[in-house]
C-alpha cells in the first residue's frame, strides 16, 4: 500500500489574507497553536507562507512594527505544494532534499491540506510500530525436541 499525501496531511490549514497585520497573524497562531499561516492573496490563491522564523528573523531582529507590517511583507513567496494524490515517498524526498518543513496540498487552486515534518514522523513512527509488531509476530521459541 502507498501513503499518499491526503492520508497524511493536515486538512485544517490556517490561512490570513495578506493584508493581514504581523500582529494579528502572530496572534492567531498562538491562538491555534501553530507555527505557520498561509498567506492568501485577494482572489484565494496562494501568495506565500509565513512561519515563526519570519516573525524572529524579519520582525523581531529588525526592530519591525508587527501593528505596521502586513503579513504579505514578510512571507516566503515560494511555497511548495503537491497534490491530495502525491506518494508520501516524494514528499519526504522534496522535504530532505530542499530542507523544507511544510508543503501545502492543493487540489487545482484550492488549499486543501498541510503536510509538516510533524506529519512526517508521525507517520513514520506508526510504519515503525507497525513493522515492529509484525516482526515480534514472527519470532516464537522453537518447540522443545524429544
């Protein structure tokens, strides 16, 4: 059987326009315990992304005024995506390769899902604890002889 991106994607993604205030964005991911938004722009579609490290790097290093700035000046405008189809396997080699944390899922336009390193481990972690079982399965004492 092959993972694919929609069995292991998170499908509640926490989207702000880009218009949205640093501040504002800051607070709704304490609020939801998250550490990303994406960042929409006024037709829906994906503009970029903007995580805990741009609020240190590029607000809080700077001095920025997070009840100034708007979200859309400081995301990462690359964002990579796949679709709900993608096997787990070319995500995970997009993942190491690029040393990214997160790729959004669309289906066409729409974001559909959100895949995390945390998504990652924790689908392998099941893979491990379910190859472990069936290994510990196979192993038995061997029948006394005689």
């Amino acid at each position: 059987m092959v993972l694919r991106a929609r069995d292991i994607m998170e499908p509640k993604v926490l989207t702000v326009d880009g218009e949205t205030t640093v501040r504002e964005c800051a607070r709704l991911l304490a609020e939801r315990h998250k550490g990303y938004a994406v960042v929409l722009d006024a037709g829906g579609t994906v503009a970029g992304i903007v995580t805990e490290w741009d609020f240190l790097s590029k607000v809080l290093a700077t001095g920025g005024d997070a009840t100034q700035l708007r979200v859309r000046e400081i995301a990462t405008a690359t964002v990579r995506s796949c679709t709900p189809d993608t096997p787990a396997e070319d995500l995970v080699e997009t993942m190491a390769t690029e040393g990214i944390r997160r790729i959004v899922v669309r289906s066409g336009p729409q974001v559909v899902g959100i895949i995390t390193s945390r998504d990652v481990l924790v689908m392998f972690r099941q893979y491990v604890d379910k190859l472990s079982s069936q290994i510990a399965g196979y192993h038995s004492d061997p029948a006394p002889l005689g």
